[in-house]
C-alpha cells in the first residue's frame, strides 16, 4: 500500500521554499532524533541544491542516545553540520545559535572583505509537520512567536523571525512529500505523531510498534507490559495489554483501538524509554 498525503498548502509551501532560497545563506533541517531518515523530506533534498545545511535532530530525550551517536557521525559523513536538541535545556538552544553564527562566519567575513554593509545572517528552517519547529523558535527568541501545537500542519504561512541580533529565520509550513514509497516510512512517521492518526489504522501502526519493540528492545516490552519472548500472537499481546490498562468494553472484550492508543501514546510520551525506530544504512 502506498500512502498519499499532499494538502494544498503544502504544495503551496514547496513552491515557496524554493522561490526563497536564494534570500538566505543557510539552511536549518529539522528531522525527529527517533526517525531521522524518515523525517527528512526527500522533495526538499532535490531543491536545496548546494546550500549549506545544519541538521538539527529535534526531540533528543526522547531517542536512543547510542543511536543519536551514530546518526549525528552519518550526517557529519556527508558533509552536513549536524546536532541533537532538546528544547527544554537552555544549552542545547544556545548551541543551535552559536552553530548558525559559526555557518555564516565565513560568508559574512566575504562580504566584510567587499565593503558590503554587514547584515544578519540569513537561513531558512525547514522540516516535516510536528517536528518542532515552532517550539523551537519560541526557544530561540525568548517569546511566544511561532504557533505550537502536538498535532501537524500548525504553521501555514512563510514569516522572517530575528533571533536577536545574530541571525534571521524565515520559517515555513511542515511539509510533507505525496507519498511515501516505502510503507515502513509511513509507519513509522504515524508511531511517533507526525502523521495524523487517521490516514492508518492505529491498530497497525501500534502492531508495527510492539514488532519493533520485540526485535530492538525486547527489555521495553517486558518492564512496561510484561510481554515476554515466548508471547508471539499479536491478538494475545493486545488482549494483554489492554486487559492491564483497563481497556474494556461491555462484556469484557478488550478495546483493541483504545490499547493501541495507549500504546502509540506511551511511545510519543517517552513513557516506553528512549528509543530509536531506525539506523543509519
């Protein structure tokens, strides 16, 4: 099954990232520390051209610190800056302004060099829907300048932002590719939140998480649910799940929808742990 998902705006947006490239000097990509692959929107990789790039991985404490190790190695591999935040640690946002000062460093020394009249430095901050951004640029200034909210698709329109004096953001919409080639992308997208719920069902998104779990960190599945390795059938683990969380319905049956939330919603919580839904290839 192939899953499609391109609103209007989004295509509006695409047209207007790449229209404004050319007004900044750098690029700030926003993915998700649990999936940093899958959060990287392919369309936009095809139109930033050679802009230099800084990675950010959003949501650090919520992943797998090893494999935050291993991704930030990949990234840096491939000739881009790349560092993990979490919003809530103050030093974490200053490393983010300090790591943008230090891009611009050398273009703005050029145009010192010309006599061009110094200016701030430019960059656009990208990244898929409920990735962060905004909270991230409400960190960066200080104040509440950027709408925030836990489900995608909050920011609608292009706006410039200062960052005191040091640089200017020009934000823009999540956005998403039209489909996703690779089922396993989808999934995981919708386990962490940033997919809407109902273009899956949740049942399978939650199946494709607690499969996961079994194979990457069975230790997860056993403190939380007690699930062992000798539990196999997926109805069996839902109907334990949900039968220890209280999700019944009139005559004792489990609530297969509601255990699934419970189990996506303690994944996205980081009630599970730490986790990291993909490696490097």
């Amino acid at each position: 099954m192939t899953i499609q998902w391109f609103p209007g705006h989004m295509a509006k947006a695409k047209r207007e990232v790449q229209e404004k490239l050319k007004l900044v000097d750098f690029v700030i990509e926003l993915v998700d520390a649990r999936a940093p692959a899958s959060s990287q929107n392919p369309l936009l990789q095809q139109i930033l051209n050679q802009k230099p790039k800084m990675v950010v991985l959003m949501k650090d404490d919520l992943a797998d610190p090893e494999s935050t190790k291993v991704w930030l190695n990949h990234f840096s591999a491939q000739g881009m800056v790349a560092i993990a935040v979490n919003v809530n640690e103050r030093k974490d946002i200053q490393h983010v302004i300090q790591t943008a000062k230090d891009m611009a460093k050398e273009k703005m020394d050029r145009l010192k060099k010309k006599g061009v009249r110094p200016r701030p430095a430019r960059a656009m901050i990208i990244g898929i829907p409920n990735v962060g951004k905004s909270t991230l640029i409400n960190r960066l200034v200080q104040k509440k300048i950027a709408k925030t909210g836990d489900k995608p698709g909050v920011t609608k329109n292009q706006q410039w932002i200062k960052v005191k004096k040091d640089f200017e953001l020009l934000d823009t919409p999540g956005i998403l590719w039209p489909k996703f080639e690779e089922q396993v992308v989808g999934y995981r997208l919708a386990a962490i939140g940033t997919i809407k719920d109902q273009l899956l069902p949740i049942e399978d998104i939650a199946a494709f998480m607690i499969q996961y779990l079994q194979s990457t960190y069975p230790s997860v599945l056993e403190e939380r649910y007690q699930i062992t390795e000798d539990n196999a059938d997926m109805n069996e683990i839902f109907e334990q799940i949900g039968r220890g969380r209280g999700c019944l319905e009139s005559g004792g049956r489990v609530n297969f929808e509601k255990t699934a939330d419970i189990i996506l919603q303690d994944l996205r919580s980081g009630r599970l742990g730490k986790i990291t839904l993909e490696q490097p290839e």
